[in-house]
C-alpha cells in the first residue's frame, strides 16, 4: 500500500530551511500549476529571474539560457 505524502504549507518549508539559503520569497498566487509548463508569462517573470539569479551566485551575467 502507498503512503500518502504529506503536503506543508509554505510557510512551515520555509522555517525549516536555514535562513543564509533563502535569497528570496515570492508569493505566486496569480500562478496556477499549468501555467508554469503552458503559460506565456512564466519565463519572463519566473524563469529569467531564477537563471539570473543562478548566474550571479556563479558569477555571470545575464538571464540568458
């Protein structure tokens, strides 16, 4: 028999993870699930951000992928 998993609530994730690796925190109500694989907007006001996030902890520049 499968065990269900468990699903907690953002702000317990966050409590649980050591401040010096949360750079930043964004609410994504105006999201749903599909919009991060279909949507139009998803890369321009996720994605870029995250790669440009990513590059500077690696010391490039750009959002470029």
């Amino acid at each position: 028999m499968l065990t269900p998993f468990r699903v907690m609530s953002k702000t317990i994730v966050l409590d649980l993870l050591p401040q010096s690796t949360i750079t930043r925190n964004r609410n994504l109500d105006e999201f749903s699930h599909l919009d991060f694989v279909l949507g139009d907007r998803a890369k321009k006001e996720i994605y870029d951000e995250i790669i440009g996030d990513i590059n500077k902890l690696e010391g490039k520049k750009g959002a470029n992928y």
